[in-house]
C-alpha cells in the first residue's frame, strides 16, 4: 500500500467512473451508505451491500431491487471481480482488511473512516442540466461541498456563463424578468439569459441583467425597434421570428410575467403561426411583489380575503375599457392597479360614484424593488392631487383597500 506521504505529496487524479452494469460493493449499511448509495444506483451500478443491519432507507433500496443486500459481516474475497469499493463500517479492523485486498485486486476503494489509506476519493458532487461537478479540496471536505454549490448554483441562476458549444439547440424563450430587482428573476431565466444570442428586452425589465451578458449577444431594445409600417407588437414579433428562423437562441425579457399584462400570448401566437414553439418562463409579477416589497400585503387575515389585479392603461369613461368599475367598487379586498398613474384621477372618481369610499386607503409605489423605490399614500379623495404634487411617474404600482394602512414599520429593503 502506498505511504501516507505518498499521497500528500501527490493530488488525486480526477476521473469519471463509468460503472453501469459493473459490480460494486459497499461495506456497511449505516448514514455514509445511505448518502452514497443513491448516486451509484443513478450510475447504474450492480450493487451488492455487504452489511448485516441497514438504516430504514437502505433497506427500502434493498426491497426495492435498486440494491442486493448480503446481511453478514465482510469476509476476506468479498471484492472479488469488483470495479469500485465503498467501505463503510464502524469495525475498524473489517475496513482494514477490506481496504488491503482492494490493494491486492487492484480495486478502487473509498474508505470513510481513513482517506489515507483508501485507494480513491469520493468529490463533493453536483449535477445540473447534464453537467456534473466533482470537487476535491484533499482534506477539507467542507470546502469542497462550498466549491461545489457555488459551482452548481452559478449554473443554475446563470451567474457563471458557460453555454454549451456541441448539439446545442436554438430556442426561443419568453421570459419574466421580475418587478426589476436583477435578484428576483427566476433561476431558469436567468440560465436562458446566459445562453442566449440575441435578448429582446422591455424597458420594464431587469436592466442591470444585461449587463452581465457576454459581449458576442446582441441586445435589442424593444422601444427602439425601427416599425416602419408595422405596430409596435408587430415590429416585436417580426424580430422574434427573423431571429429564430436565422438559428439563434433568442429571449424576449419582458418585466413581470409575460403573460401579466405582458402581450406574451400575443408573442407566442405569431412565433405559432411561424411554426416555431417557445418556451415560456412565469416571472414574478409586479402587482404582488412590489407591494410587499414596500410593506403592503395584498392579503391580510381580517383585513382582505381576496385581491384583483386591473389594468389602468385606459380611463374608466373610455370605450376601449374592459373594466367592470362598478363591480370592483363593490368589492370589500385589495384592488390592484398597474399601468395607472396618469388615469388614477379618472380612476379614483369612478370607483367613488360607484360606492367606493373617499376615505380608502391607498399607495402609489414608484419603481418598486429597485433602488429608487420610493411610496406614497394617499386616499381615494385626494391621489389625483397626490400624483400631481409629489411628481409620481410610471413605473408605478398603485394599491387600494384598508391592507394599505397594515404593515410591520420599516422593512429591510
């Protein structure tokens, strides 16, 4: 066997076990089985444990088939035409045995209870979309657990940008960026935002995000699109589609949820009749993160049994609008504006000639989330003065219901 300065003196070889359908055996059935277990059955190992007790967890492997279960202590030729070794028994004399005739078979063997006498070493593993991450740090597992989950974690929320480059597949992607803090988009936008090629984006989205993008992705802004004879939405469309045809990886960031107020559905009809399909990422939406971002439940027990979120972009007098205002005024819970700023006036005494309060409560939050966030109050009554002389402009969510006068004082932002 080896000396132990040997293996000081020389780091491990990092190599990737290939062992379906090849024999292995674990020696013990205790907690180190039961965490390694699972990984070898994934692997699709031909696992015999040698162990004559197992935790309840191990046992349900065994019954399950995923495992053969021999109930006895180990026995000298139990690694006999074995590729990999696990040896995890409290019988420190057992492990060595085991551990001296892995060294004789030439077996790769992983001890527990002494890495140094063992023959291999077990990383800190982690998996995410066909990518495995092994890590080891010698002799401070710790560490290499901490490396790993960065790693990991990097790629999942696409803070660590590592596209792939073979068989790759384009892919068209509607994607919520949030209420505009970069921190609450999802972690699988921000992973298409690392892969993509071309970023359509909404003023309303996470600016701070393409900042981070790599510098061959073109961004395109979709307030800046030329439009020519078309509408805007159209003009939005025609990209998405051009890109997508051209082969690129394409995401429409839009703020919020795409399909909040969004013109998503209207997006993914035109990439339909393209016969391209997309895939559609639910963001966090604005009409209930910015209000808790500034203190305000939309729900509250006693207070609110229900909330309804409306569109303000046009006037309660305006043939265009879809709004029932009379049946919004005779709901008891929250009412929910987005889009409302400059028709809150027109708003505010509609809901009033329908029975609303003048008294009621309300909350204007301006670019909420983010680092100019900033709230006003204000009541039915007295907004349209309010907006006026505290100079509110869009983006601005606006509340309204008696959840506005709840809260718990000064939240941490």
């Amino acid at each position: 066997m080896a000396e132990h300065t040997e293996h000081a003196a020389h780091p491990a070889y990092p190599v990737g076990l290939r062992l379906a359908g090849r024999r292995v055996v674990v020696l013990g059935g205790g907690q180190v089985a039961q965490r390694r277990l699972p990984a070898l059955i994934a692997a699709g190992a031909d696992i015999t444990l040698i162990s004559p007790s197992a935790t309840p967890s191990v046992e349900a492997m065994a019954e399950a088939g995923e495992i053969t279960w021999v109930k006895r202590r180990y026995e000298d030729g139990d690694l006999a035409d074995t590729w990999y070794a696990l040896v995890a028994t409290t019988d420190a004399t057992a492990n060595a045995a085991a551990s001296a005739e892995a060294e004789r078979t030439r077996t790769w063997c992983v001890r527990s209870d002494d890495a140094e006498s063992a023959t291999a070493w077990t990383p800190a593993t982690g998996r995410d979309a066909g990518v495995t991450v092994a890590v080891l740090t010698g002799h401070d597992p710790r560490r290499s657990a901490a490396v790993r989950d960065a790693i990991v974690e990097g790629l999942r929320d696409g803070s660590l940008a590592a596209p792939a480059h073979r068989s790759r597949t384009p892919f068209v992607a509607l994607v919520g960026g949030g209420p505009g803090d970069p921190d609450l988009i999802t972690v699988r936008g921000r992973r298409l935002l690392a892969e993509a090629d071309v970023v359509i984006a909404d003023r309303l989205g996470p600016r701070d995000l393409l900042d981070e993008l790599p510098p061959h992705v073109e961004v395109i802004d979709a307030a800046k699109i030329p439009y020519g004879r078309f509408m805007a939405q159209e003009a939005i469309n025609n990209a998405l589609i051009e890109h997508a045809k051209a082969g690129r990886s394409v995401v429409r960031l839009k703020g919020g949820d795409p399909f909040v107020f969004g013109r998503g559905m209207e997006e993914a009809q035109a990439l339909a009749v393209e016969g391209i399909a997309c895939t559609v990422v639910p963001g966090i939406s604005s009409s209930i993160s910015v209000p808790g971002a500034a203190g305000i439940p939309v729900t509250h027990r006693g207070v609110a049994h229900e909330f309804t979120v409306v569109s303000g972009h046009v006037a309660p007098d305006d043939p265009r609008s879809l709004v029932d205002w009379a049946s919004l005024a005779k709901l008891t819970g929250t009412l929910v504006i987005l889009m409302g700023v400059d028709k809150i006036g027109k708003i505010a005494e509609a809901l009033i000639a329908h029975g609303k309060a003048p008294d009621t409560p309300l909350a204007l939050v301006q670019e909420g989330t983010t680092a100019t966030q900033r709230r006003v109050d204000a009541t039915l009554a007295t907004v349209a003065e309010t907006v006026k002389t505290e100079e509110v402009r869009p983006p601005a969510v606006i509340v309204i219901g008696d959840v506005v006068a709840e809260g718990p004082g000064k939240l941490v932002k």
